[in-house]
C-alpha cells in the first residue's frame, strides 16, 4: 500500500489503513498517563444525541472502559486533528432512532439524482474480510472527567454511515480510532498570519486547531476564520467561539440572495 495516497483511504474501516501514517500520538498531556488512542479501534458508549441544524447532530461518547490499564489513562487529541469512525455492514439491518425522525420525514422526497453517493474505491486491506466501512470526524469538545468526546455530523441522505448515526441510541457502543494529524509541528513559529476558510460542519477542525493555539499565551500569529453558512440558525459552534475568543473578536456577516 505504500503507493497509494491519503486521498484514496477506501473507506472500509481497514484494521491497518493508509491514513495510519499520520497517526500521531502526542506527548503525555500529564505525566504518569497514558493516550486512550493509541491507534487502535477503541470502544466508546453514546452518551447523548442532539439535532443541532435540519441535517446537523450532536454526538457525544463516553470511553467505554473494560480492562485494567498500568497507568491512569486520558483523551488526549490535538486541534485540527480527527478520528476514525468504524460500523459493521450489517449495521443496516437496525431500526431507527425516534430523535431522528424530524430530519427522515424531511428527505422522504429527495429524488434520486439527488442521493449522497461515495465513490466506490476497492478494500486496500485483502488481508482481511470487508466487514467494515468508516469516515473520520473532528472532535470539538474533549474531556477527561471521564473521558468524553463530541462531534458534530451532517447526516447525508441515505449515506452509508449516516443511515448507520441514526441507529445509535444511547448507551449504544461505537469504535472509534485515532489520533490522525497532518498540522505541520512548527506551525506556532512558521506563519504570521493564518486564514482559515470553511462550510458547514468543516468548521471543526479549524475551530479546535484556534481555539488551541489562541489560549497558548506563546503564541502571536493572527488567526483569521472565515467559515460560511446559509442563514444566523446554521452558524455551528457559535456560542463555543465566544466563550472561547471572545465575543469582541467574533463577527456575524450574512449576505442572502433574493
């Protein structure tokens, strides 16, 4: 596998993927402790469940502990960085959470030119059977008492894995893998100025990255976020940015066509 590219990861929730190259497991946060991701699949609980926008959810999961550890162990991801999700195909046989119900009655008349399709790219892993498919998401909120991550998705009609999302209920168990981080190390040295640009749910990693450069008083290099929605209700991690930056330094432009 080594001539194929981190854009080609196939999506099949690989025990050995492409993307593992760039798993990086930072240094101990606290010392004595160890990363909960250490680049295998690890098993997290759902926690809790919120719509956030008519296609945007909230997703919560708590570290699903069942085994003695040496050291005392926390979650320790980077900003910018994300995480693997894996389900098993045969996920699709299950029902469907009532708290989606809203967003399954909205797309009842998508046509079907319309559906979310992914391109197809052949299981790179042949070592192993296809029992698996996986996507990667941002967390945008990490804490370690317990250990606990959230992740903001947009649900595509009809998508594999976000007809498997709507099946999760709460205390359901998920796997998930990580740290995957492609931030250059000297990024606090290198640049004076970054501009970061993003849609919808994109906004994660480029808020998580700001938010932790912003709060290390090292730090001097301006940060610039333009991230663009359809209307004030779709803006994400608005409240999240004023708490975090400062209302001072947050501003709101909407321009709507007639």
């Amino acid at each position: 596998m080594e001539d194929i590219t981190e854009n080609e990861c196939c999506g099949s929730g690989c025990t050995n993927c492409v993307l593992d190259r760039y798993i990086k497991t930072p240094k101990n946060k606290i010392e004595g402790c160890d990363n909960i991701f250490n680049g295998n699949y690890t098993k997290f609980k759902v926690i809790h469940i919120e719509q956030r926008t008519e296609n945007v959810f909230e997703f919560k999961f708590e570290w699903n502990c069942d085994m003695k550890f040496e050291k005392p162990c926390i979650l320790d991801v980077a900003g910018g960085s994300h995480l693997m999700l894996r389900a098993s195909h045969s996920s699709s046989s299950r029902k469907f959470n009532s708290i989606f119900n809203n967003y399954r009655n909205s797309i009842v008349n998508t046509p079907k030119n319309m559906e979310y399709q992914r391109k197809f790219i052949e299981k790179h892993d042949t070592t192993e059977d296809d029992l698996y498919f996986s996507r990667p998401y941002t967390p945008i909120l990490i804490s370690n008492e317990p250990p606990q991550f959230t992740v903001l998705i947009k649900l595509e009609p009809f998508g594999l894995m976000s007809n498997y999302l709507q099946t999760l209920q709460i205390g359901d168990l998920t796997e998930w893998k990580g740290v995957f981080n492609k931030i250059p190390s000297n990024i606090k040295k290198a640049f004076y100025n970054i501009i970061c640009i993003c849609h919808g749910v994109s906004i994660a990693p480029f808020y998580t990255l700001s938010k932790e450069l912003i709060i290390d008083d090292k730090f001097e290099t301006n940060i610039t976020l333009y991230a663009c929605f359809k209307d004030i209700d779709s803006i994400l991690l608005r409240n999240h940015m004023w708490r975090g930056v400062g209302e001072s330094m947050v501003k709101d432009v909407v321009v709507q066509k007639n």
